[in-house]
C-alpha cells in the first residue's frame, strides 16, 4: 500500500548510520539495552535465594507493567515531543537503577524495595520503545526504503544485545558484583540521554505533537486508539492475531530443555546454541528484509510469517534433540525478524503521527498479554503428553495464526 510521502524506491538512499541524529539514536539505544541486560541479570540472581516466589515476583514485576499502562503510556506519547520524552525517561531510570545500585552495594537487600523500583523501573520504561518507534519517520523524512533501513538496524541492535548482553553479564559477574552492574547500567541510561540530547540538534524540523487536539481524557484517547486498530483493515487482523501468537512464541525456549532432555545428555549445551541459533535467524530475517527485494512486498512477508514459523517449530518437534533443530529454528527466526520490520516500518508510513505512539504502544502491551501464559499451558502438555507433543502443538498454533494472515485480504495489497 504505498503512499504519497514515499520516496522513490529506486533512488539510491544514504547508510543509516551516516545520518548523524539517526548514528546517535542507535548509539544511544545499543548502550541502554546493554545496560538492560546487565540489569536483569544481576537483580535476577540477586533474587535467586529467594527461591521460586522471588523469580515469579521479579518476573510479574518486569512483566505486568508492560500490560497494564502500556496503552496510557501510548497517550503521553502522542500528546508530548517524542524526543524530550526519551531524553526524560533515561534521567528517570537513571535515577532509579543508581537507587538499585546504592542498596545492593551498601548491603541494604530488601526485597520489598528491590521489587518496588523494579516494578517502577518498568513503569517508566515502557514509553521508550513505543516513541523511539514513533519518532524514526522523522529521521527517514518519509523515504520508504530509508525508514525500513532504520527500523532494521534499530530492531536488529535490540536482538543482537538481547544474546550478547547475558553471556556478557554473566562474565562480568564473575569479577564485579551485581551492584557495579547496576552503576554501568545507570552510567549507559545518562550516556543514552546526552546522546538523544545531541541527535535532537540534528532534528530542527522533527514531527511535533499536533496542536488543536481536543482535550479529552486519556482513557477516551485510549478507546480512540483501540477503537482505531480493531476497524483497520490490515492493523486489526493482526492485532487480533498477535496475542495467540506471542503465546506460542514465549513457550518455545521453555519447551526446548525438554526436548533435549528427553533424549540427550548434553542439553545444557545444545540449548545454547538452538537459542542462538533462534536470535541469528531473526536478525537474519530483519537484514533480509532491510537489503533485497523482500522490502517491496512486505504485506507478502506479514501473510507467511506465522505459516513459515509453524512449520520450522514442527520441524523442531520431529528433530528432536538432533543438530538437525538449529536450522530449523533459524527458519523460525527468519520470517520473525522479517516480519517485526515490516510491521514498525508499516504503522511508521501509514498511521498519522496524532496516532501512532498509541498503535506502538498497544501493539506493545495488549498483544503480550497472553505470552505469560504460553510456558504454563505448553509444559503442562509436555507433561501430559511428550515434549515432541507440546512442541508440535506450538507449531499447529503458529500455522494456524498465519493461515488466518494469508488469507486476510488487505495484507495483500500491502507493498
């Protein structure tokens, strides 16, 4: 579906990173996320001697704000300067990890306190993303293959950080203690905000919050932006769609140690690599999309995602513990991280700006709100049944999400 702001495709456009604001944004991102897994890493293990209630009150911690105002946030979005709100938001979770970092460095471990400035923590953070998102079409100025570009490498630094930042944490670890991990990741929330400072001096003409807006309440502006995607002919098939599949999704790495093993001595390590194999394969799929063809025809690429996934997750499931799985999941990664550009690259082009944060946002929020569900269901089936069983019922879930996508109509006119 292409639209007047779009650039001409064929026309050469420039590196992202040589866009000094866009260098500066994605400089800022790589550092924070990295922080990020230091953070969850450490405060993970701190928690750890509390036994099972600590880690499901640190994971309902991380976990449930995301849900719960996720969809608000999406209104502050929209209605403030996109990039003073990232710049804030980094000084207050600054603020907050260097609050975390001062107790477990005095020895003042109270869990009530270490959960309360996590749960905080992930108050605050969930506007990041969702505007970070919203304010790239600025950076691109409506250039189609420019924007798809950006979202790339913004998307594929998230993926990557996510694999490195935990193998690196856990060397670190071993040398500094968990509160000198929190000081780094409080140290690369300022470093991102000085950055996002300086990227917004190379942003003079940056989209603004439109004015004239009516004044209306935030949770009318809220129905307003789900009342937006349930009637849009492409957004609100999978939107619809999305929460089955996150649920599936989010069960796949649980259900795996089961399937190695059930038939395998050496699962620690194979489970490893499968993960790896896993995130390879999605930021395979988002460079795919970013340097072929594949960047004119993402409605193709939103249709067969789920359909692609479900058959590599069965794939998996007849593999077994075999080394034939690490393909298989990078087949699985592929049109994940494909998909995941086509997406943010779609809403960026085709939804006003007055709009967008809370689309971002809610696609954020309401679509994960099943995914902690998905372990639970599929390792009760593990139990039941085999690990192969629940595995391949993953698969069947996931190909039935995406032959609803194929055969939704509006995805194909979607260029």
């Amino acid at each position: 579906m292409a639209t007047a702001s779009e650039a001409d495709t064929s026309a050469p456009h420039p590196h992202p990173l040589r866009t000094k604001a866009f260098l500066l944004m994605w400089v800022a991102l790589t550092v924070s996320v990295l922080g990020d897994q230091f953070y969850r890493v450490a405060l993970t293990l701190t928690v750890a001697d509390r036994g099972p209630f600590g880690l499901a009150a640190l994971g309902m911690a991380l976990a449930v704000p995301i849900a719960v105002v996720g969809l608000v946030a999406g209104v502050f979005i929209d209605r403030h300067d996109r990039l003073r709100l990232l710049v804030r938001t980094d000084v207050v979770r600054a603020v907050i990890v260097a609050v975390l970092a001062f107790l477990l460095l005095t020895g003042h471990r109270s869990f009530p306190a270490l959960i309360a400035l996590a749960v905080l923590l992930s108050f605050v953070s969930v506007v990041f993303t969702p505007a970070l998102q919203a304010l790239l079409p600025s950076l691109s100025k409506g250039d189609q293959r420019r924007l798809i570009s950006m979202d790339a490498w913004i998307l594929g630094a998230v993926s990557t950080t996510g694999v490195v930042g935990p193998a690196l944490a856990g060397v670190l670890l071993q040398v500094a203690s968990a509160g000198a991990l929190m000081v780094v990741d409080a140290i690369t929330f300022a470093f991102s905000a000085v950055l996002i400072l300086l990227a917004g001096r190379e942003m003079p003409d940056r989209e603004r919050p439109p004015s004239g807006l009516p004044a209306r309440g935030k949770f009318e502006a809220v129905g307003e932006g789900l009342r937006f995607l349930m009637k849009h002919p492409v957004l609100g098939p999978c939107f619809r769609t999305f929460p089955l599949m996150d649920f599936a999704l989010n069960s796949v790495p649980f259900v795996l140690p089961l399937v190695l093993a059930a038939t395998s001595d050496a699962g620690t390590e194979k489970y490893g690599l499968m993960l790896g194999a896993l995130a390879v394969g999605r930021v395979a799929g988002m460079a795919l999309l970013n340097r072929t063809s594949l960047k004119d025809h993402r409605g193709a690429v939103l249709r067969y995602n789920f359909l692609v996934q479900g058959a590599g997750v069965l794939l998996v499931a007849a593999a077994g513990e075999s080394l034939a799985g690490l393909p298989c999941l990078v087949l699985v990664g592929l049109p994940a991280g494909a998909a995941q550009v086509a997406m943010a690259s779609y809403i960026q082009l085709e939804v006003a700006p007055q709009m967008r944060g809370r689309v971002f946002a809610a696609l954020t929020s309401v679509v994960s709100w099943l995914a902690p569900f998905g372990p639970l269901v599929f390792v009760t089936v593990a139990g039941l049944t085999t690990p192969a069983v629940a595995m391949a019922a993953i698969g069947i879930l996931l190909a039935a999400g995406g032959a609803r996508l194929y055969l939704c109509r509006p995805l194909r006119l979607v260029l």
